[in-house]
C-alpha cells in the first residue's frame, strides 16, 4: 500500500524555483532516502510534505487519501478540520531537534499525545517510558533538554515523533547537526526502526548513512529527482553524470 | 521615644542567618514600621535624631501607602493591557498593526507627565465632566498603565521574537493549535526571555510613581516636598530617596529570585 504519494510538485519562492516538478510515492515499511547538494530541493520538498511549508502546484495524498488536490493547476489543500487529521499521520524529526528546552524529556515526548490527540494520560505514560528506555534514555525522563549531548536529544526528538503513532516518519538531516561519532548513535536507532517496518523518509547528505539503512535511495539536482533505486546501484554505480560528479567530490 | 520598637526590629533582623534573608526582613520592616506606628499613634518629637527621622517617617506614611497602591495597580493592568497591545502589534491585520504602532510610538514618544495630564483634564475639557478629588487616583493610574502597556507590550514582543521559529514547527507538526502553541510553548519561553527588562522597567514605575504630583495626587513624593517646604529642611526629601531606594532593593530582590527558578532549563 502506498502511504505517501507526491505528484507533479512545483514550489517557487519569490523568484527562485526551488521544485520543478517532482513525483514520489512510499510504499507501506519502505525507507527511502533523498540525496542531494545543498540547494538542490531535497529539504523543501520533506517541508511541503509535512505541511510546513505549500505547495504551488501538483497532488499529495497520504494513505490514498487527498491533502492537496489540483484544480486547474493549482494545489488546493484540504479544510482545516481534515489537515488535523493528516498531521496525524506522520512524524518529523528535525535537523537541529527543535525539543521544547522548558518540558523535561518525558514531557516533551507526552504532552502531544495527551493534549493533541487526546489519548489516555496513563497509557501515553507508560508508553513513552517504555520507548524511552529502549532509546537507553530510561535514567533521563526527569532531564532538561539543555542537559543530554545531541545524540541523546535527537532520540528523544525521534521518541516524540514515535509517540504519536505516526504511519510515516519524516528526518530532515537528522544527523547534520552532530558529531562524526554521534551519527553511528542515531543510524543504530533508525536501523532498529527499519527492522520494525517503520515507514521512513530521510533527508541526508550523509553517503554512509543513505547507503546503511535505506531501501531505495532518491537523488535530487537543481529541483529534479535525476536518479533514484536500490542503494548499491545509486551510490556505488550511479548513471547519472551529476550523481557520479557529487559522489566523487564527497569521497575525495 | 519609640528607641524600643526599633531594637526589637534590629533583634528580629539579626535571627536569620542567610544574608538574602536579612535584607529581606530590614526591607520588610522599614516599610511596615511607618504603618505600624501610625497604628500605635505613636509620634516623636522633632527635637533629636531618630524621633525626628520617624516623624518624618510617619507624615510620610500615607503617601508611601499612595504610592504603594500606584505601583501594585499599574503593574496589575498594565501588564496583562501590554500583552494585548502586543497581540495587536504582531496581528495578521495590517490596520490592527499600524494601530499598535501607533499608540506605541504616542505613549513613548511623548512624557509621562503631559499623558497624565491629558488623562486627568481632557475628560473635563472634552466633555465638560466636572473634575474631583477622587478621579486623581483613577486618572494616575489609567494614565501610568496606558503608558507601562506600551513599554511592556515592546518587552514581551521582543520575548516572543526571541522564541525560535523551530518551536513554532515542532509544534505544529504535532498538532498543537495556535492556542496551545502559545500557552505551552511560546509564553513559558518568552517569560524566561523577557525577565530581566521587566525589572528594569518596573523599577522604574517604583520611582515614575512620583510623577503622580503633576495631577495634585499626593503619594509619597508630593508628601515630602510639602514638608521640606514648610520645615526649610531638605532631609525629607532623602528620606522619601531612601523610601525609593529600598522599595527597589525589594524589587530586584523578588524578581531575582523569579530569574532563579526560571533557570531551571537554559535554552
């Protein structure tokens, strides 16, 4: 089943167009990773995904359901009762963890499933505890943010979007904004995500962490998905004169 | 001679052992003991030292009680007005913003003192409604909130400017309403952030109470002048300094001990 399918997605800001129409679709336990230069898309079309930022034109439906539909070339986003239902749908986990610094961790990952979705406190609880001890952050429920090391603060981040029962998880860089070291620490988790058939998409420049744990690698240039496939055929033998060119120049 | 009272207070003010306490206590008491000797009906002879520093002390009373209410009322409408103001000013509506401005730059651009002026006269001279003795009070303080509104609606929207855009998107994306997002996300971070710039300003109200004297409204300062006046003597003015000074250390004393149980996370 596809969860999320993306058509003919075009996004200019002021004059610079960013999406030149692209099209993605995420079948059900897939984990699919978009690479790319800087400036190349990838993060605006993970923001139009999440809604954080519109769409100007094309289709986006989550679960076979429509969020954006196009009416005379025009994206047009569904009422504001029914976006309350997709947000639900998914998760993000952003580049620089966005925690919210006054909430301690079992706070953060919580409050949204009590006061959003409205589901029992004693559940959510026991729940979040559970999922905290399995990211071996069991000993800092009652911790500040400010107090855990990045690597510590992404997997809450994570813990928080898992919280809510997401269908599909979002990464935008997840791991740009740690140390070299630090990275080994959130690839174990996203593996152990996979393994679970979590549904991910991830936005990365990290070669090795693409190649690690994704299914099925996207390779955005300049607005377009100019390749896309299994990892080994991608990243080790991509046909794309671009592709080669950006490879190249990271591992050299 | 009421020497008595005041080595009992001295006693009261050595029991505790921590330094912040003690301040506290000395602070505590040299506002109430003006109060309480009013209560006694105490009064000194002007003759000697101390008897004549709690004379003074006492006729000073009632407008140290003035300007204590000034202060308490001010910052009880002008703070929650502020926040409103400040919605106003950051409002999607472009006239609803150009308002806010406006009555922003009209309360800083212009003195204090002609706005409470304005207050107090212009119901008279706009619609003839006859001017009385009580209206002085309420003119003071409409006048001192409308202008504080507008200092402290500049501080809180600074505080909120300050919250981090990511907030905004992490809140989102886990379907927290605006609402929400505002009470539990924005409004506990921007109280840490704007901490430091609202003591300054409320103290400076502590000692803009005193501008009060323009509309004839007797609070402390008024008080003082008066008796300078009629002694030749400029140490009530100090005194009622003095007054000033400690109500100060009083504020910055609790709004520290705010900024400290904020500190509770660092952002």
């Amino acid at each position: 089943m596809k969860l999320l399918e993306i058509n003919n997605i075009k996004k200019t800001f002021d004059d610079l167009e960013v999406l030149k129409d692209i099209s993605i679709s995420v079948e059900e336990g897939e984990v699919v990773s978009i690479l790319g230069p800087s400036g190349s898309g990838k993060s605006t079309l993970l923001r139009c995904a999440t809604m954080l930022e519109t769409m100007d034109s094309g289709t986006m439906k989550y679960g076979g359901e429509y969020v954006v539909k196009d009416v005379d070339g025009k994206s047009v986003y569904a009422s504001k009762r029914e976006m309350k239902h997709f947000l639900h749908y998914f998760g993000l986990v952003f580049q620089n963890f966005n925690l919210f610094p006054h909430y301690t961790v079992l706070k953060n990952v919580i409050d949204a499933p009590i006061h959003t979705q409205k589901r029992d406190k004693a559940e959510v609880i026991e729940r979040a505890t559970h999922m905290l001890e399995r990211m071996g952050l069991g000993d800092k429920l009652d911790y500040y943010p400010c107090q855990l090391s990045g690597g510590q603060q992404q997997r809450v981040a994570i813990t928080r979007a898992l919280a809510m029962k997401p269908k599909i998880l979002f990464f935008d860089e997840p791991t740009s904004a740690l140390d070299p070291e630090l990275t080994g620490e959130i690839l174990k988790v996203l593996r152990a995500l996979a393994k679970r058939k979590m549904t991910m998409v991830i936005v990365t420049h990290e070669i090795e962490f693409a190649r690690g744990v994704s299914d099925r690698v996207i390779f955005m240039d300049d607005g377009y998905i100019i390749e896309q496939g299994k990892p080994e055929d991608v990243i080790d033998n991509p046909e794309n004169e671009r592709v080669r060119a950006f490879l190249n120049k990271l591992s050299s | 001679m009421p020497l008595y009272e005041f080595g009992d207070i001295m006693k009261n003010i050595k029991k505790p052992s921590k330094n912040k306490g003690i301040i506290a206590i000395a602070v505590m008491a040299t506002l109430l003991v003006p109060s309480l000797m009013t209560a006694c009906g105490v009064s000194a002879e002007a003759s000697d030292g101390f008897g004549w520093f709690f004379n003074v002390i006492v006729q000073l009373s009632d407008g140290m009680l003035a300007s204590l209410e000034l202060f308490a009322l001010t910052l009880l409408f002008s703070m929650p007005l502020g926040l409103l103001i400040c919605f106003a000013r950051r409002s999607r509506f472009k006239i609803v913003e150009l308002i806010a401005k406006f009555y922003i730059s009209i309360m800083r651009g212009t003195p204090l003192m002609l706005q409470l002026l304005v207050v107090y006269f212009g119901p008279y001279f706009v619609f003839k409604v006859p001017l009385s003795t009580e209206y002085r009070f309420y003119a003071a303080i409409i006048g001192f909130s409308l202008n504080y509104a507008a200092y402290f609606a500049e501080i809180y929207r600074a505080g909120i400017e300050a919250v981090p855009g990511g907030q905004y998107e992490a809140a989102k994306v886990l379907g927290y309403t605006r609402r929400q997002t505002f009470m539990k996300i924005v409004f506990p971070q921007m109280v840490r952030h704007i901490l430091p710039p609202v003591t300054n300003e409320v103290i400076t109200l502590v000692k803009d109470t005193s501008l009060a004297f323009a509309i004839a409204f007797v609070e402390m300062f008024t008080l003082a002048k008066q008796i300078s006046a009629s002694e030749s003597n400029i140490m009530p003015l100090f005194v009622a300094g003095l007054f000033y000074y400690i109500f100060n250390l009083v504020v910055s004393f609790v709004m520290g001990q705010i900024e400290k149980k904020m500190n509770y996370y660092s952002a």
